[in-house]
C-alpha cells in the first residue's frame, strides 16, 4: 500500500504549495478520500521531501478491509489542468520501491523493519497499518523536479491517487492531496511592512495637525492614516468574499487583517470561547482549539492546515536532517480497529469570511468579539496616551517655556479625546458594519449579538449625530453669509467639526455623507451575502462604480495630490472587484486564468501600497526641510499687519505736520 505514496511523492512533489516550513521543501498538506465507503482508507499521510538531501520522509497510516491485490493510478494537476497521469502496479519490477511494498509479518501482526534481503508481495494486507521512516531519492528522479517548483509561492499543485483492486477492477480507495513548498504570499514580514507603513502615515497625520494647529481651513498632507487604512480595508474584505480564489491571492489578503481588527492571539480567543459557551456558543466546531487541530478546506479544493501540523512539518525536516541510515518502521494488526489508525486532526470545509477568518485560527463566530476586544484595547490605549500627553504638557508649562501652538492641546483634554474616538470610529465604520451583520446573521451567543447591535446603533448614532450637526451649522452660515464656508473659517466650528470635511472643497464639504454610506451599504452587501460570491462581487462593483463617479465628477478634495491619491485608490478598488468577479464559481473560468488574475491582482495592489509609502516618505522630508505654510502664513500676516501699522503712524504723523499752525 505504501508503494503509491512513495511513488507520487517523487512525481507530484515537482509541483507545491502553502505551508511555513524551510526553504527548498517539498511536502503534503492535507488528505481527503475521493471515494465513498472506499475499502482501504488513509488517515494520515505527512510526506517530506527535501531538495539539498534528497531524502522524504513519511509517516502513513491507514486501514484495509481485507487482503487485497491492487493496481494504482496517479494524477497529478496544477492549476486545474491535468500535467501528468499514470496507471502501475505498486509492486512490479517497472515501478518497484522495495522500502514501502509490503513486506512479511509475524501471525500475531507484530511490527518489524524491513530488510532488503525480504521477499516482497504484490498485496495490500488487511487490517490496521503504519509505517513511518525516510527514503533518499535517486538523482534521476531528484533532477525532474524542476526548481522553479521551490521557489513559487502558493503553487496550485494537487494528487490524486487510486486503486483498483486486480481481481474485478473495482476502485477500493481514492486519495487526494494537496502539495506545499513553504512558500507563500502570506508572510509576516508584509504584515510588518504594512504596519509601519500605517504607524508613518499616522505620524505624518499627527504632525501635519500640530503644525496646523489654531488655523482654520488648513488641509492636512496626503496620503494620511485614513487613506491608507482604508485602502488596506479594501485589500482585506476583498479575500471575504465566496468565490474561488487562487491560492497565491488568498494568502495574499492575509497580510492585511490587522487593518480590521482580527489579530491571532490565542488566549483571547480561548477567552471569547468560554464567554461564547456560557450565553449559548456551539464550540464543537467552531472554537479556538478544535481550529489548532482542523484541516481547513476550501470550494476550489485546496486546503491549509493549522500551526499544530505546520510544527509537524518541521519536525519531520529535522528528523530528515539527522538520518545516517534510510529506514522504514511499520506496524500491521489484523485485529486493531481503524480509529487506531486516525490521525488527530480533522477537516473543516470553509468559504467566505469564515475562510478568511478561520486560516488566522479565529473561529468564524469569535470575528465580532474580537473586533470589540482590539478596538476598546485601542480606545484604553489612545485614552492613556493622551492623559499622559497632558501630563507632559502641564509639567513643560509649570517648568519651561511653553509653546503657544500646544496651548489647544493642553486646555482641551476631553474634546481631544472625543474627536479622536470619533476619527476611530469613521475610520473603522465600514468594517463594523460588515462585522455586526455577520454576527447576527451567523453568530451563535445571544450575548454577542446583543453587543453587536448596541455598538452599531451607537457608532451609527454618532456618525448620525455628527451629520446632523454640521448640516445645522452649515445652514445657519448660509443663512447668515451665503455660504457654508464659515466650517472652514470660524476657529471653533473647524476644531469640532473638520475631521468630517476638512479635505473637501469648501462647496463639496456635504461629500462625509455619501462616504459614510458607501461604507455602510459596502460591509452590508458583504456581511449579508456571505455564501453567495456572485452578489456580493456584483454589489461591490456598483457600489465602488458609483464612488469612483462621485470622485471623478465633483473633485471635491481641496489639494491636487489628494485628488489623485484618492482617485488612483478608488480605480484600483473598481479594478480589483472586477477581477474578484473572475473568481465567481458561476462564470466557470479555469484555475489557470483565475491564478494569472491573481497575480496581476497582487502586482497592482502592492504596487499601490508602494506609491502610499513612497509619497508618505517624500511628505516626511518635505516636512523636515520646508517651512511649515501655515506658520509662513502667518508670518506674513503678522508683517502686513505691522506693515499697516507702520503705515498708518506715518500717515498720522503727515497729517499732524499739515495742520501746524
């Protein structure tokens, strides 16, 4: 039975991909039976090969009904297509390998190695079996994997192997499995890149604020925080959907997820667990330790495995490194039962935000709670911050000369504190929304759904409150001046107020609205139609289509380079959801074109990230080398006006000369 195995590790290893493991590896990830009531089932298949030893190592374990002649078939695809396909006998003289063809055992089924002095059979024993040990391949076979099957990240790569008994020709097993060469698009390393590119423009954002600070209408620098978080939501949600992504794409999306709130930490999701279970939470399939064990499977027929099996994975290299002799253990019983033969972990079919959640190892209905828990550490974490900051600032004012641009920020603790919670909730709104309509569509504790509605309708109603307000104060200036331009001018009105509107135009600042929306209709039509991949696609592409011509009639942004920062950022969003579309299992695209789709995919989207970086890092110098134009603003004014008043005491004095007597 082991035969096979050995023989489509060679062959179908050329192909890989997903795991972490190390470089130059080639290994199995995941096993499923293609066979219904199949007569020898697999429970456990982990191969290993690696390319500087040309050794695999394995561990198989499986079950036979009864003693069987078989014949094999294996098919190995990339990409969807079939690339190779091949009937032999296990072991025959043409395909023989003598470590894994069945060997001798004792009447009591007692284990043994195998020696290669054995004779050899042609038959698959029956009962319970389990051989585990390595093998060195020969150069002839080592060289036809080609290296570019290392180096690929996420390769598509699949197995499938049957066999077939030789007395009637009747299929007794099928297995399929994917293949993995540690290579992959999800890397912690972007994730860290993404983040400090967040953390600099956030700094830019702070500094363009503080050297605005007490000037009305002052527009702050692009690309800011807002506008690369929010390009980083787009990257994210645009991997919730249910559609067939490649691979490469997939894994790609993940790099994004701190943006939304869904962080990996073990503990608090064991914590939410056990909140869960105590107001009505299911964990049997859906908790933080059943994921840490599950294999996850998706609609195109790729699969993942959780940190548990990747720690297998470099145990198995590692054995492979310290191996002088290749050998093979295996144990046979004829009266064990098959649940001694099973692996620990099972398998999970997953699609849609439950996919993209459950591969970070956050189950599907602890999304929501994990949102609330990172943004109130946030909020507790802003709120000790800026406590600390007045501290500061009242110790420097009792102590040292005081700067008088701070003086804002000193005397108006609370307001701060209130605006940026404010900026916290407009910034994240879309993706609460698209949170709080899965948990109560999907959510399984009364207690979360509860949560989940209050904090909409608070974050709602605060949104709601603000619009509300600024449109009254927008009527009462046209009221009393013709226009609305006193929110940019009055001192106060643009302290409380200019976060919603402070880069529009002075005619287009009503534009928070229809954003706000956007991002409200955007999480409802993902939330909403999650499982179904073409509504969702097609939503978004209305709704992303629609923003991109409200951009593009009005230009509503005060500064040219926020013009066309946001405009690029939205024609890539309209792009992206296009492409996304190619992924819907209704339009039945081949694998081969939805994997190129998400490669351009991947090359558009980082190279936009890349232009936010850049231009974050061209603000920074400008910054540090450039007088900052409000203060030269306001230096100016302070000349004319002692240029005006220099002028009048010369005027007086003119004029007292003329009336002397």
């Amino acid at each position: 039975m082991r035969v096979p195995i050995s023989h489509f590790t060679l062959i179908a290893l050329g192909l890989s991909p997903v795991h972490v493991l190390a470089a130059d590896t080639l290994s199995t990830n995941g096993i499923s039976t293609c066979l219904t009531g199949a007569e020898i089932q697999v429970q456990k298949l982990d191969v290993t090969y690696t390319r500087s030893t040309r050794v695999v190592v394995f561990d198989v374990a499986g079950t036979n009904e009864k003693q069987q002649n078989v014949t094999a078939s294996l098919s190995v695809y990339a990409y969807g297509n079939e690339i190779y396909s091949k009937s032999f006998d296990p072991c025959g003289s043409e395909n023989h390998v003598e470590e894994l063809c069945p060997g001798k055992f004792d009447q009591n089924g007692n284990s043994f190695a195998y020696d290669t002095d054995l004779f050899f059979l042609d038959e698959v024993p029956s009962g319970v079996f389990q051989a585990t040990g390595s093998q060195e391949i020969p150069e002839s076979f080592a060289s036809q994997i080609p290296a570019i099957a290392f180096a690929i990240p996420d390769l598509d790569g699949q197995v499938k192997l049957e066999l077939k008994s030789k007395d009637d020709i009747h299929e007794v097993a099928c297995i399929e499995t994917q293949l993995s060469n540690g290579k992959s698009a999800q890397m912690p390393s972007v994730t860290y890149a993404a983040a400090g590119v967040a953390g600099a423009a956030l700094a830019m954002s702070g500094l363009s604020i503080i050297g605005a600070a007490g000037h009305p209408g002052a527009v702050s620098s692009s690309p800011g925080f807002g506008d690369v978080m929010g390009w980083f939501h787009s990257m994210a949600t645009n991997g919730m959907l249910s559609v067939n992504y490649p691979t490469v794409y997939r894994s790609f999306t993940k790099n994004f997820a701190f943006s939304t709130g869904l962080i990996p930490w073990g503990q608090m999701q064991q914590s939410i667990d056990n909140f869960r279970k105590s107001t009505g939470g299911n964990l049997t399939e859906n908790s933080y330790d059943f994921l840490r064990n599950a294999t996850l499977e998706f609609s195109n027929g790729s699969s993942t495995d959780t940190s548990s099996k990747v720690k297998r994975g470099f145990n198995l290299i590692i054995g492979a490194a310290d191996l002088g002799i290749r050998d093979v253990s295996t144990s046979y019983s004829a009266n064990s039962t098959s649940g001694e033969a099973s692996d620990d972990t099972v398998k999970k079919v997953v699609s849609g935000i439950e996919a993209w959640a459950e591969q970070l190892t956050i189950p599907q209905a602890n999304i929501f709670m994990t949102c609330l828990l990172i943004f109130a550490i946030v909020i507790a974490a802003i709120t000790v911050g800026i406590l600390l900051l007045k501290v500061i600032l009242e110790l420097w004012a009792l102590y040292g000369s005081f700067p008088a641009k701070l003086t804002n920020f000193r005397k108006d603790y609370w307001g701060l504190l209130a605006r940026t919670i404010t900026n916290l909730i407009l910034l994240l709104y879309g993706i609460w929304v698209l949170y709080c309509v899965y948990q109560l569509t999907g959510g399984d504790s009364w207690a979360a759904k509860v949560l989940a509605v209050v904090t909409l309708v608070i974050f709602t109603g605060v949104l709601l409150f603000f619009g509300l307000r600024i449109w009254y104060v927008a009527r009462k200036y046209k009221a009393s001046q013709g226009d609305a331009s006193g929110l940019y001018e009055d001192t106060e009105t643009w302290r409380k107020y200019s976060l919603f509107y402070d880069n529009y135009k002075k005619d287009y600042w009503w534009l928070f609205v229809p954003a706000i929306v956007y991002m409200f209709v955007k999480g409802v039509i993902i939330a909403a139609g999650n499982g179904h991949g073409l509504v969702q696609s097609a939503g978004q592409l209305i709704v992303e289509a629609l923003m991109l011509a409200l951009l593009l009639w009005y230009r509503p942004y005060v500064a040219k380079s926020s013009q066309w920062i946001n405009i690029s950022i939205q024609v890539v969003r309209v792009l992206s959801v296009a492409c996304v579309l190619i992924f819907v299992e209704e339009l039945g695209l081949s694998q081969t074109t939805k994997t190129v789709t998400g490669i351009v995919l991947i090359v558009v989207q980082s190279a936009l990230t890349g232009i936010l970086a850049i231009l974050i890092a061209a603000n920074a110098i400008i910054l540090c080398v450039r007088e900052n134009p409000h203060a030269k603003r306001r230096r100016e004014a302070s000349k004319l006006k002692e240029l005006f008043g220099l002028f009048g005491m010369l005027t007086t004095g003119v004029l007292l000369r003329k009336n002397e007597p």
